[in-house]
C-alpha cells in the first residue's frame, strides 16, 4: 500500500468537510450526521480495497458520494402518500381561459431585491435549506443529484428509476417552488423592509 | 363560434404560455433547445415581464447553488460530536484486532 490509510486520524481531519458535504446535499442536520458515521463505518470495512491511487479524503468522499444517491433511492421509493408531504399547491398557472397556462395573478414571479452578500448570510443559508427540505421528494432527489452533484440526467434517471420527460418535469417542479419560497421568504420581504 | 376556432385557437397556439416557457427556461439550464423552440421562447419573454424575472432569478439560483456547493468546507462540526465518531472507529479498529 503506497499511502497507509489513518482511520485514527479520520474524525479530526475529515469529519467537517464530509459533514458540509453532506449537509449542502442533504439539507437534513440528523440524516447528514448519520450519513457521516455510516461512510466512516463503510469505509473501515472496506479498507483493503484502497489502493493509494486517490487521496485519503477523495476516497472518502466517494463513499459518501454513493451514499447520498443510495438515501435518495430510498426516499422515491417510500409511499405515494410520502411523496405528497410538504408539496406546495402547484397551480401555478391558470387552468382554463385564453390566458390557459400563463401565471395566476398572485402567483407571478416579482422583482428581487438581489442582495449581494446573501448567501454568506446564516439567515439566508437557514431559509434555503427549509426551502429545499419543503420539496416533495422525489424533486428534491432530481435536483440534488443533477445540479449539487452534478450527474449526467441520463444517470439520474437510471439511478432513480425516472425517464427523462419526469425529470424534467420535476426539475421545473423544483424550480418554480424554489423560487416562490425564497421570494416569499426572503427576496420579497426584504424588499418591504428597505 | 367560428370566430374562436379560426383566430382564438392559432393566436393561442402561438402565444407560448408561461409554463411551457417557464419549462423551457428550466432546461435551457442544462442542454441547448433547438434554434426553433429558442426563437419561440424569446417571443414570449420579450411580451411577458413575469417570465423575464423568472429566468433571471433562475440564474441567481445556479449562482447560489454554486456558492453552496463551495460552501462545503467551510462547516465545523460540532467538536463532542467529533470525538463521538473517533471513538466509534477506534472501538470499531479495536474490535478488529480482538478477532
């Protein structure tokens, strides 16, 4: 083995940077802090296969990596009924007259008051992870693993069971959602405020 | 009636709505739309101020997500927490050695 592994080490000098990386794709503190422990645990009992080839905290990673795709499969693949929890209202768009499909009224996306250090704010950083926990889950799931980990949608597909056309569809779902929350929550608010 | 099926219906199949633009602007996040269906899109935003703001504020999102993504190795863990999870993997090393 050309670089030993140091499990003694583990906890002191990756314990932080897995957990951020958990937290930013997961949303949920608990669900992150167990992801960490399970990818330690995992990763103990794999030790033999690691080869040097990769970084300590690289490999790690890896493992984690896997793990986040393997809570989302399990999260699509609960109940319907689960499914529903926290699911906005999604009439976003009118249902019925000429006007059928362009935004309701009080539904329209307003002007933000972009503020530029928002995300370094813990305030902001609270709201979108509420935001991201509201979407129904099989969203989330879609969103997360395109745009946070940045698979390919043919591989989100394969690894969530969807086809394309439901992808995409979701995607939309998440981003029409997303964008309502954090108006409601934040940008709009804010602007009131000033 | 003929009114309505003659000029009503082609008026409405050109107008694009906002949720076929809405989903359109969605992908265009991620693989080119065809020459055909971006034409069709820049029509509507030109006309529609609601689906403007939202293609912008689609683009402050990727921004925030990529900030988020940075984000990563920023976050502190809890230090009990930390000395927790060492503590299991040395119980779990030592375990090993026993066997």
């Amino acid at each position: 083995m050309a670089i030993p592994l140091k499990p003694e080490k583990w906890a002191q000098e990756h314990s932080d940077y897995l957990y951020g990386y958990a937290i930013t794709r997961i949303y949920v503190k608990d669900d992150a802090l167990d992801l960490v422990q399970e990818t330690f645990y995992s990763a103990l009992k794999a030790r033999e296969s690691f080869k040097g080839d990769s970084s300590e905290r690289t490999w790690l990673i890896a493992i984690l990596k896997r793990k986040i795709i393997d809570y989302y499969r399990k999260k699509v693949s609960r109940k319907e009924s689960e499914l529903q929890q926290g699911c906005a209202d999604e009439n976003y768009f009118t249902t019925s007259g000429f006007w059928e499909g362009h935004w309701k009224e009080e539904r329209m996306p307003k002007t933000w008051a972009y503020t530029e250090n928002s995300i370094e704010n813990e305030e902001f950083e609270a709201i979108l992870k509420k935001c991201m926990e509201l979407l129904p889950s099989k969203a989330g799931a879609c969103f997360t693993l395109k745009v946070m980990e940045e698979y390919s949608s043919e591989e989100v597909c394969k690894e969530l069971g969807i086809t394309a056309s439901n992808l995409w569809t979701m995607m939309h779902r998440v981003k029409l959602q997303l964008r309502e929350c954090l108006e409601i929550n934040w940008f709009g608010k804010k602007k009131r405020e000033h | 009636m003929n009114i309505k099926k003659q000029i009503w219906k082609p008026a409405q199949d050109f107008m694009m709505s906002c949720e076929k633009a809405t989903h359109l602007l969605t992908k265009a996040q991620y693989q080119q739309l065809s020459f055909f269906k971006r034409l069709h899109l820049r029509i509507h935003l030109l006309t529609c101020e609601a689906c403007t703001q939202f293609a912008k504020q689609l683009k402050y999102l990727s921004f925030i997500f990529d900030k988020l993504k940075k984000s990563a190795d920023k976050v502190k863990l809890d230090e009990n927490y930390k000395a927790d999870i060492q503590e299991n993997i040395q119980r779990i090393i030592q375990n090993e050695k026993k066997d």
